[in-house]
C-alpha cells in the first residue's frame, strides 16, 4: 500500500512536471504565432517605418531650397519719354514690351530660434507612440490568444466531465434494465433514464460545439489549424500574476500598455505646447538668385546677366492672437490628457481590487465544491448499492448522478474563474511571458 501512494505521487508530481513544460512551450509559441502572422501588426509596422521618412522630410528645411523661374509677360502701356538727342527729339523707353526673365535661386534658414529642433522632437516622440502603439496591439493579442487557450482547456475538461455524466446513466440504464428483468422496475423508468441520457449526450454536443467555435477563432489569430497543437492534459492554471494588490498595482504603474500610451500622449502635447509658444519667434534667412533678363537700359531689349544676394530676418509683430490661441489649446489638451492618465490609473486600481476579490471569492468557492464532490462521490455509491440491492429507487440515484454532475461542473467553474481573474491581473500588469 505504501508503495501505490508513493507511485500515485509520483505520477502526480511528473504529470504537473509535463503540464508545465506543455504550457510553457506551447503558449508561448501560439502567441508568437499569432503575432507573426497578425495583417494587423503587419500594417502598423509597415506605416512606422514612414517615421523614417518624416524626419527626413524635416530635415530638407535645414538645407538650401533651389529653384529655377522662366518668366515672361507682356506689358501695355509701358513708360517712355521724349528727349533731345544731338539737337533731334527722340522717344525712349524704360521698360520693354516684351519681358523675359530666367533665373535659379536658393534659400537657406540661417536661425530660427529652436522651431526647426523642437518640431523634429515632436515627430520623434510620434513615432515613438506609434511604437508603444504596436507593443499595446501584439499585449492585446497575446492576452486574446491566452484567453482562448484557456477556454479551450476548461472546455476540453468540461467536455469529459460530462461524458462522465453520460457513463454513469449509461451505467445507471444497466441496473434498470436488470432490475426490470427481474420485476423490480417499471419500463417507466427504463424512458426516464434514456431521456437523460439523451440529455446528457446533448450537452456533450453543445460543449463540443462550443470547443469548436474557441478554435475557430483561435486558427484565425494563428493562421492555422489549432485543433493539434492544444495538449489535453493542459491545466487551469497562470502562474505568472502577482501575489498581492500592491504589488500588481506597482508593477501597472511601470508596465501597464495602456498607460504607457497614455504618457506617450502626454510628452507629446508639452511639446506641442512648447512649439506653440515660439510662434512670435523671429526667423534668419538667406536669400540668391542669377540669371539673365532683359529691360536694362541703354538697351532694353538685349538680355543681361543679373544677380541677388541678401539676409532677411521675418519678425511676426501682430497675428490676431493666433499664437497665444494655439498656445492656450495646447495647454488644455495637455490638461484633459493628464487628467485621462489619472483616470486611467484609478481604473487599473479598480480592476485589480476587483480581480483579486474575485480569486478569493473563487478559492472560497473551490474549497466548498471540492467537499461537496466528495459527498456526491459518496451519496452516488450508497445510491448504487441501495439500487442494485432493490432498497433505492430511480428517482434516489438520478438525484444523486445530477448533484454530482453540478458539484463537478462548479469545481471546474471556480477553476475557469480564478484563472481569468489572475489573467486580468497579468493583463493590467503588463506581464510578458511569450
């Protein structure tokens, strides 16, 4: 006897040993799957790298911009005057009727005073957002692709809990039918009990139809069959969340997605506040042209060669307000999204409570049920031997077979149950075990 407990031990032991290796390395490798194969990740690293783009398009405004005029315009009436020339009147123009002009010329930024840093710092913390913005995306879908995995597994145990259900009135319907055999039962009771049978074989059906609708929509996010890759000794159980509120709440406040997000937004608006503010600035800029036209006296009509170099420093003075405008609304958007983040922060605090009180109302739960299926397991045997001995009716044994069925399915629920809310702990904790 000593010997069959320390096997039955053992198997126990090895049995959890082989759960967790299974969990470890196939979770993990449906959440990556599924990460691979997301067209909508796939999309959102495709327009991060634009990024790239947008701070090159920045950057030009730290170069000179050239650019080439050809020009032509006719002009009427145009200014002349009549003078003596060697005694003789004589009629010259100061501009041609035919104006032509070809030039290139060049612009430069010299200083702006800090607008052309700050706007490239902007666009870095943009896409660094859009960043944080694909880590939220694959969190979210790693914690789908986990929640679905445990449904498939408290399903699967579901599933044989209830074709447990139908072996015992399978067996139940032998010891009627023996009982019948022998004038001890009525054929009334032979129906009653392929009626629950039926029953029974029906809710096997709706489970599986159930398990089949979790891999569907498994197979979609993995973009393949998850019907083998799934072991069907998984366990209930998540051993990455936290072991007290404060903790998780700590852990939330560093690594929660949402909130990162959220602080991402944040940094951004200051410095969008920060750039509204240097709208009054001044701004330097160089200016050259060189090219030919024509309209030069003595004569006008020949094309000449013609030059320009000059500074020019642009200095708003009167704008409506418009900057200060600006200003003031990028102070208020920076306001309500700090206000957002608290909010945010007092959610998570709510949400973690609420999933520990769950697991504790849970645990409180499984330690009844556990003792309530032992009691069914017992009251089953005495309702048996008292059937089989013809001291117990039919009615006594398919309450029995009903009440353990419940105690199981709710042993199992309080399981499924506890599991979700360490889930929803990992999730606002920003656990990342894949």
């Amino acid at each position: 006897m000593k010997i069959n407990k320390a096997f039955i031990i053992i198997c126990l032991f090895l049995g959890g040993e082989v759960f967790a290796q299974s969990t470890e390395q196939v979770l993990p490798k449906l959440i990556n799957q599924a990460i691979e194969y997301s067209p909508r990740v796939k999309e959102q690293q495709q327009l991060l790298t634009t990024g790239d783009y947008r701070i090159k398009v920045q950057e030009t405004g730290l170069k000179p911009q050239v650019s080439g005029e050809l020009s032509y315009s006719r002009v009427d009436p145009i200014a002349q005057a009549t003078l003596p020339v060697n005694g003789e009147p004589r009629t010259i123009q100061f501009q041609p009727h035919n104006n032509y002009n070809a030039s290139v010329g060049a612009s430069y930024v010299i200083y702006d005073w800090g607008r052309f840093k700050a706007g490239v710092q902007k666009t870095l913390l943009e896409i660094q957002q859009q960043g944080g913005g694909i880590e939220t995306l694959k969190h979210t879908l790693a914690y789908q692709v986990t929640q679905l995995y445990y449904s498939i597994v408290y399903l699967q145990k579901a599933i044989v809990v209830q074709q447990e259900q139908v072996k015992l009135v399978q067996e139940n319907g032998k010891i009627i039918a023996d009982r019948i055999k022998s004038g001890d039962a009525l054929d009334y009771d032979a129906i009653q009990t392929q009626v629950r049978y039926k029953n029974a074989e029906m809710r096997v059906i709706d489970l599986q139809g159930q398990l089949e609708k979790q891999f569907i929509f498994l197979s979609s996010l993995i973009g393949s069959d998850a019907r083998k890759l799934i072991p069907a000794n998984a366990e209930l159980q998540f051993p990455y969340a936290k072991s007290d509120l404060q903790t998780a709440y700590n852990e939330a406040i560093q690594n929660n997605v949402d909130l990162k997000y959220l602080l991402s937004k944040e940094s951004i608006l200051e410095q969008e506040v920060k750039i509204s503010g240097m709208s009054s600035l001044p701004t330097l800029a160089a200016s050259a042209s060189v090219g030919v036209r024509n309209g030069y006296l003595p004569d006008i009509s020949i094309l000449r060669p013609n030059s320009l170099l000059g500074v020019k420093l642009s200095i708003p003075i009167y704008t409506g307000k418009r900057g200060a405008y600006n200003t003031q609304i990028a102070k208020i958007n920076l306001d309500a999204a700090k206000q957002g983040t608290e909010s945010q922060k007092v959610q998570i605090s709510r949400d973690l409570e609420n999933a520990y009180n769950d697991i504790k109302v849970a645990n409180q739960k499984k330690e009844l049920a556990a003792s309530n299926v032992f009691q069914a397991e017992y009251g089953l045997k005495l309702a048996k031997n008292r059937l089989a001995n013809g001291v117990s009716t039919p009615l006594e044994i398919q309450a029995a077979e009903t009440g353990l069925e419940e105690a199981k399915f709710n042993l199992l629920q309080y399981d499924y149950q506890a599991l979700m809310a360490k889930l929803e702990i990992g999730r606002l904790s920003g656990v990342k075990f894949w």
